[in-house]
C-alpha cells in the first residue's frame, strides 16, 4: 500500500539523517494555527524529502486520540488539507491520520475520491476505516462507479472487511463465472459478512459454477459456516460442514470442514471420520486419524482399533501410531494381530507401538525382530526395547538375559544398556566373563551405563584378562566410566593391580583407568611412572595426568616439560592445548614428534585452563617459561592463543617477545592486540 510504502521511507530516511530525534513531540499543538504551520511544512512533501514533520504530525494525530475536541480540529483541517494543492505524497500524511479520527464528517470528501484512479487507493484505506453507515453507503455507491477492476475488488473487500450485510445483494450480482480474479473477491467477502444471504449466495455459486470459480466458492463457503460456529450457530455450520466433506469436493476445502465439523461435534463427528477413514482416499485417511486421535475416550481407542484391519497398509501404519500415542493399552492385542502382517512398514509401526503399549510379554517379542536384523523392523524393535515402561520390566530383561543366547540375548543386553536398568549390572558381569565374543562386548557397553562400585573389582579382573586389544580396550573405558560415575570407586585396587602386574599392555590399560578417575589417591603412582625406564609407561602416565580435571598434576608436567629432553614414541594422536580433552589430536598440522618434554608442555597448556586457576601473573610467567623450551611451532601458537586468557604484564611481555619470531608473528601480533585489550576491561 503507497501509504505504508510513503511512511517507511520516511522513517528510514529520518534515521538516516537524524532529523527524527531533532523534534520533540512532548505536546501535541493546541491550537488550529499550529497544526495548519506543520501542515503547511508537510504539503510541499516528496518522496526522498525530509519526512520529520510528517513523522511529527503522524505522533501529534496519534497522541489525540483521547481528546474528541481536539480529533475535530485535526479531522477538518486535514479535510481541508486533502483539498489543497499539497503534494500527493503530502495527502497520504491525511488520509492516514484520518483513518484515525476520521468520522461522518468525513465521508463526503473522501467518496468522491474512491473512484479516481490516482486516489482510489489512499481514499478507501482511510474511509474504510471510518466507522457508521455512511461510510457503509459510500462505499456500496462506489462499488458501481469504480472505473477499472483492480479498484472494484479493494471496494469489495473493504466491504466484506466491514461485514456489510447491505451490500450482499450488489456483490451477488458482481459474480462471474469467467472472470475468477473479481469473483473470488466477491465470494472472499460474502464470507466474511456471513449472513444468511450471504450463506445462500454461495450456495448457489458453488452449483452454478465449475473449475476454479466452483472451487473458491467451496472454500468460500466453508469458512462463512466458520463464521456461524464462532456466533453459535452450530447447527447451520454442521449442515455445510456435511456438505463440503464429500468427495465431489476439493482435497483441501474437504480437509477444512472435516478438521471444522470434529471441532463443532467432537464425538459426533466420528461416524464422518470413519467414513473418510475408510474411503481409500490416501488425503483423507491420514487426517481422519489424526482427528479421531484428538478425541479422548476408550470408545475413541475401540473405533480405531475396529479399522486397522479394513485400511490399507499405508493407513495402518497411521493408525498403529496414532494408538501408541494414546497409550491405552486395550489397543494392545490389535497392535500384536498387526506384527503378522506382510507389509515391512506396518510390521515396524506395531513394534514402535509396543513401545509405548507393551508389558514384560513383549519384551521376547521386540528382542527377536530386533536380533532378526531387517530394517525398518530393527530400529523399532530396538527404540521399543529402550522405551518399555512398568515396574516389571527390568526384572524380566535381567530374567530373560539369563535365559535366551545368541543375537536374542545380544539385543537384551544392549537394551539393558540404553534403558540404564542398574539391576541388571551383575548378570551383565557375568555374562562379561563368558565365551560368546558378542555378548561379552555387549555387557561391557551396557556396564558403562549401569556399572557401579560394586561391580569395579570384576570389571578390573575382567581388565587382567583381556587376551586382545579390543577386550582390553572395552574393559578400560568401561572400568574407568564406571569409577568415574562411582563416589566410592576403589581407585585403590587399580593401584594395587598395576603393582601387582608385569605385563605392559596391563599396566598401560591401568594407566588409562587411573587417569580417566583425576582421583588423588591415583597421582603418587602416576608422578612415578613419569620416571619410568619403560617409555611407553612414561607416555601413558603423561597422558593419564594431561586428562586430569583440576591442576593437580601440572607441576609434575612442568617440570618435566622444562628437563632434559626423553625419546618416547609418541606419534600417536595427542591431547593439544585448550583441546578438547584426551585424545583430542596434535593440532594444527603438528608432525610426528619422539620427544617427551613436547607431550608433557602439551599437557601443561591443557591444565593451565582447568580449576582451580593460578593467578593470571603466575599463569603468565609460566607461560613465559614454557615459551623458552617450546621447540615447536604449534606448542607456540597454542602458547599464544592462552595468553588472553591470562591478561597480564607477564602475558604481554611474551606476546610481544614472540612479534620478533617469523613462524608465530602473525598470532603474536593478534595475542597482543588480545590481552591488551584485556588488561583494559580488569
């Protein structure tokens, strides 16, 4: 609309200019003369002008609102404005402000404007606004006079807008049946006004016509018996709700009234959604579900029941689901009936459903569609599995583990582990320490999420016999999980283990544990290995203690960090600093490296960030110190890139030291900017 387009570069261009905030709209004018000097400002207006003075003018008509005395000294001269030789840009400042206080008085200046091309647009926005039957009368005149189409259909639609019931019979008699742009306005309208007559009216266009005017007029009609449902006459809205659901009609205009007639007739409505449920129409039966769905009731869950077996399999899939959703369990032996179809999909929607309606029975059910493997199938089977709810459940997943083997037993054990069923973790130890390679795996997995303290010494006993690399490796992340998640974990008997053993594969697991655990009484055994003849012990003791949660290691690798170098392989995948943990890579594009000190400065850049934090002046020399025996250009950068952390003399003194460095003077001249920066905020 011109009007608004007219405003908004107005606005704009007063922020652009400032002149906005240069007026003060403290107090409206109170007197004839003032408001015609700020008209006056206005009526030269163009479009690209300075727009605050109509800007001023727009807050001045807003902030008289509750004075009626003052809205009619505002009205007239804006009528006389309109009248003027102000510039069209200028007129639209009035017929704004009278879409705002206009009243009667207005009608007789603006009518005559509703049929000229070049103010049709601005006149109709503003008396349409304006309330009483004048303006109703108006714009019924209009309506005859309009010169060309496009004007017509705005006077059509500012009438429906104001639910003109008078002019029902003029817009009847504007209906085409070859012109769909001006009837669909028309029929928009009668919709709007939704009076009987203009119920009647179509009713009749919507027999009358075909192709596209026969469906705007169904749609149309539809939502004027919208109308009669909000003022209560539910009776008139339910005859056409009933009409318009008949296959004869338009997909969606049948989806409208369908979605309508539940909302009128709740329960009533289910004979009509039964229908369309069982037509065949593949548009309608899914919303027929869901509707029926939205309606409370045991008698609702035996109806859709009653139509799982007389659809067609992409409507049982809906309708397998919609029951699960509604969790009674009465659906229960249909859902059960539909596991023995022939359709994979309807098979997966009925182990989906036993999820939410199934008890401990289902439990063998969902364990062998799961261990049968075929998709989509095993994904529901499995996500059933996990969502089983009762308080016998986990005593018949642990009986049934005991009782079941091979991939059955399997899809138990992993179940157990999703649903974090803390009363299985002994029988999971057990069968931890039986032969089938499977379920061994699986037990550990599930212990991780349902081990406690009490199954520790097994699992470390588990640790000391692993007899392969990938036993070993499950047995160590779940041992360490399992302390970790444990207040009373026995980090003892890990020490004692690794004391107890020669072997370095164990030992090295141990190291693992240890580390994952950040517990104190693990750091005298950890601080000796760092000395060990062994380098591949003294490599994982580094990485144990990188992985610690607070600084209490960090002296330790300090100080290994700034000693004589040791060579130990470590080309493996390290730990960089202000990385995301263990194993959280070398970083940027670090080559293979065999020297200890780099790994242990890596493991200091890392705890320097962890609690409790030194003080930024201790944090920064050490980071000075580190700078000194870094040997490599990533351990450099990610010196620098900590430095911000650590805003100080101590950290800005090695920034700029590093300026002078080729390989790093790009970063330290952004560390410098940084913890200046910093040092500025304290």
């Amino acid at each position: 609309m011109p009007a608004m387009r007219t405003l908004l570069v107005m606005m704009v261009a007063a922020v652009a200019t400032g002149s906005v905030q240069a007026q003060s709209p403290a107090r409206p004018p109170h007197t004839a003369a003032e408001i015609d000097r700020l008209l006056a400002r206005i009526s030269t207006y163009e479009v690209g002008g300075n727009p605050a003075p109509a800007i001023q003018f727009d807050e001045l008509v807003e902030q008289s609102m509750a004075s009626t005395e003052f809205r009619k000294v505002i009205e007239t001269r804006l009528l006389q404005f309109l009248q003027s030789k102000a510039t069209a840009a200028a007129k639209e400042v009035a017929y704004r402000g009278l879409s705002l206080v206009g009243t009667s008085a207005s009608v007789p200046v603006l009518a005559p404007l509703l049929t000229r091309v070049e103010t049709a647009e601005m006149a109709r926005y503003a008396l349409a606004a304006i309330p009483g039957p004048e303006a109703d009368q108006a714009l019924r005149t209009s309506l005859a006079q309009a010169p060309n189409q496009q004007i017509r259909i705005g006077i059509i639609g500012s009438l429906g807008h104001r639910k003109d019931t008078r002019s029902v019979p003029a817009l009847v008699g504007l209906v085409s049946l070859s012109n769909a742009e001006l009837t669909g306005a028309v029929l928009a309208a009668l919709a709007n006004i939704a009076d009987q007559p203009s119920l009647d009216a179509l009713a009749a266009v919507r027999t009358k016509a075909s192709g596209q005017v026969r469906d705007l007029a169904a749609e149309a009609y539809v939502a004027c018996a919208d109308q009669f449902q909000v003022r209560g006459d539910k009776a008139t809205a339910v005859s056409v709700y009933r009409q318009m659901i008949g296959p004869g009609e338009p997909p969606m205009t049948r989806i409208r009234a369908l979605a309508s007639l539940t909302a009128a007739e709740g329960k009533g409505a289910v004979p009509s959604l039964t229908a369309a449920l069982e037509s065949g129409d593949s548009q309608m039966q899914p919303v027929a579900i869901r509707l029926l769905n939205g309606i409370p009731g045991s008698d609702i869950t035996a109806a859709l029941v009653a139509e799982v077996s007389k659809v067609p399999p992409f409507a049982q899939v809906h309708l397998l689901t919609a029951l699960a959703w509604r969790g009674d369990v009465s659906a229960r032996p249909a859902v059960q009936v539909a596991l023995k179809s022939d359709v994979p999909e309807v098979r997966a929607a009925a182990l989906a459903g036993l999820g939410k309606l199934g008890d401990d029975s289902s439990l063998m059910v969902l364990a062998e569609a799961a261990a049968a493997g075929k998709e989509p199938e095993q994904s529901a089977a499995r996500r059933s599995l996990a969502e089983l709810r009762g308080s016998g459940i986990d005593r018949a997943l642990v009986a049934a583990i005991g009782s079941s083997s091979g991939k059955v037993r399997t899809e138990l054990i992993i179940a157990a582990g999703e649903r974090v069923s803390v009363s299985a973790a002994d029988t999971l130890v057990h069968v931890a320490n039986e032969t089938d390679p499977d379920a061994r795996r699986e037990a550990l997995r599930a212990l991780r999420n349902v081990g406690g303290a009490g199954q520790a010494q097994a699992l470390l006993d588990l640790l000391g016999k692993a007899s392969t690399p990938s036993e070993r490796r499950d047995a160590t992340q779940t041992l360490a999980m399992v302390l970790r998640r444990s207040p009373s974990a026995p980090v003892g008997a890990v020490v004692s283990a690794y004391r107890n053993t020669s072997a370095v594969d164990a030992r090295l697991s141990l190291i693992d544990v240890l580390g994952q655990t950040s517990s104190d009484e693990a750091l005298p055994l950890l601080r000796s290995c760092l000395n060990d003849a062994n380098p591949q012990i003294a490599r994982a003791a580094v990485l144990a203690l990188t992985g610690w949660d607070n600084q209490s290691p960090l002296m330790d690798l300090f100080n290994l960090a700034k000693g004589a170098p040791r060579t130990v392989p470590i080309d493996q995948p390290d730990t960089a600093a202000g990385g995301p943990g263990r194993g959280g890579g070398r970083g940027l594009g670090a080559p293979p490296t065999n020297n200890l000190q780099v790994l242990a400065l890596r493991g200091v850049l890392k705890l320097l960030l962890a609690p409790p934090q030194r003080s930024a002046s201790e944090s920064g020399s050490m980071l000075a110190q580190s700078m000194h025996f870094a040997s490599q250009t990533p351990e450099k950068i990610n010196i620098l890139s900590l430095l911000p952390y650590f805003p100080s003399k101590e950290s800005l003194d090695v920034a700029q030291a590093a300026v002078a460095d080729p390989a790093v003077a790009n970063e330290a001249k952004v560390a410098v900017a940084q913890v200046q920066e910093a040092l500025k905020l304290k």
